[in-house]
C-alpha cells in the first residue's frame, strides 16, 4: 500500500482547530469540519453564517437526510481493525490464503465472495494505518455529504471496483487484500463532489497524485486495484451529485444498480478467460 504523505498547512476547522477539513464555509470560506457543516442551497455554511437559527434544510444537495454523526464511517474503521486483529491471530499470509483475492480461486471454485472479504484484509501495520488514517479523514466529511445509505454503496461499489480491477489485469497466480480500492473511491469521489459544490481540493488532489504515482513506482502494490476503486469512486460520486432534482433518488439508484452489473458482467467475463487458460492444468473445472 501507499506511503501517508502529510502536509504542514493542512486546513483546520475554524471552530474546532484540533480538526481537519477540506470544506468550506460557502458564505464566509472559513474551514469547517463534519460536526459545523449545515446544509445550505449550494455547498455548507458555519454556524457563525447561519447564527442561531435552528436548521431548515432537510436534505444534503444530493438528496440525502441531513445526519448528526458518520456513524458508518466509524463503523467501516471498526470492521477493518476487527477483521485485521483476527488476521494477526491466524496470521496474516495464512488468512490471506484463505480470504483474499486469488484469481485462480475464483475461476476454478467459484469463490467470487472473495472479492470483496479481501477489500476489508490488510497486509501489515502500515497498509491498514494509511487506509483507515484517510477513511477517517475524508468519510465524515463524505458521508455528510451523502448520508448514511449513499456513503455505503459508495464505498463497498468502490471496493469492488478495485478488487475486479485486480481480478481482471493482475496476474492470475497473485493474491490481492486491502481497503485501497474503497480508500481511492472515497479520494475520487472527493474530487468529484468537491468540484460540484465548489470545495477547496488541492490538498486531495495532491494526496491522490503522489500515492497514484508511489503505487506505480513500489514494488508490490496493486496499482490495478486503486485505479479501479478510483474510476468507480468517481463514477458513483457523478452519479449522485450530478442527478438532477427529480427523480433524483430513482436516478441515482439506476445509474449505481448499472455499475454494480458492469462490474459483475466484467468478473464473469475474466472467469470465462480463466477457465479456457487453466483447464488443461486443473482437473475437474468447469468452463
């Protein structure tokens, strides 16, 4: 996995400095974090700007309820330490034989489930450090944005993204785990929301291009994997904040139902490809 690269300016909520947040007041620009953000007709603005008044807005621009707390957010970061406390009891190459990617698993028993049991595995420490480390910066902010249910298909649309991507250029005898499929969607998605509502994005996009360019250069990173949650991320996010306003969560459905079937039509594509390549070598598969 990618290297954290941090930043001496990164911008701090103006009512919580203790915060980060790439968001801005749309009134004021002040910076603001998950916890200041009110919803307003275009982007967030402060309490300062809305004053005392009580919210009126019930809705996030995408349509979504207005939410207190990223509870997912916090709940995602719970299963991936979970699941990589079990992997340190079992050990992490045993679980990883087990639960993780492996293409010729796929094709030749079936196992297509672990396409995504390996988007919630880590292969050390610092693999599982620098994804939960940008789940938590960037998925309350994301999740406000787009409530409870909209974060979710964000998120595990984006992990198998990443995971079919791997699935489909990675070599066929390498075995795949990690979050960052779903951690490049969130970066994707950020860009893309952020490019709608006016936010402030440099410091994402530069985050995104030097842990872009860090996979291609280390040895053993599936770069596939983060250029295929990046895409999808991406993808699901212009779907959501680019509906229109009516029929907008009906629209918004269909379009993330039609790349949840992409993705799952290009899987059963590259089993067919497996299969007719490992036939001659694995007794009893069926093509």
């Amino acid at each position: 996995m990618t290297e954290h690269t941090g930043s001496n300016a990164e911008p701090v909520c103006s009512s919580h400095p203790d915060r980060v947040s790439y968001i801005r007041c749309s009134r004021c620009n002040n910076p603001i974090c998950t916890e200041c953000m009110i919803s307003a007709s275009v982007g967030f603005q402060c309490p300062s700007c809305v004053g005392s008044a009580k919210v009126s807005a019930v809705h996030t621009p995408v349509g979504a309820p207005v939410i207190s707390k990223p509870y997912v957010t916090f709940t995602l970061i719970a299963i991936n330490v979970a699941v990589f406390l079990l992997q340190l009891s079992v050990g992490i190459n045993e679980s990883a034989a087990q639960w993780g990617m492996w293409p010729v698993g796929i094709a030749a028993n079936g196992d297509y489930w672990t396409l995504m049991s390996s988007a919630f595995m880590h292969g050390s420490f610092l693999h599982i450090a620098f994804n939960m480390y940008v789940l938590w910066v960037m998925g309350p902010t994301l999740e406000r944005i787009l409530g409870h249910s909209r974060f979710i298909a964000l998120y595990l649309l984006a992990a198998l993204g990443g995971a079919v991507a791997s699935y489909v250029f990675s070599d066929f005898r390498s075995v795949s785990v990690g979050a960052s499929g779903a951690i490049f969607g969130l970066m994707g998605a950020f860009v893309v929301a952020g490019r709608r509502l006016k936010y402030d994005i440099t410091q994402v996009l530069v985050l995104l291009g030097i842990n872009l360019v860090f996979g291609f250069l280390q040895p053993g990173i599936d770069w596939r994997a983060h250029i295929g949650g990046l895409v999808v991320g991406a993808l699901v996010a212009a779907i959501f904040v680019f509906a229109p306003r009516r029929n907008q969560a009906l629209i918004q459905t269909v379009g993330c139902t039609a790349v949840l079937v992409v993705l799952l039509v290009t899987a059963l594509v590259r089993t067919s490809q497996l299969q007719e390549l490992l036939t001659p070598f694995v007794p009893g598969i069926s093509t």
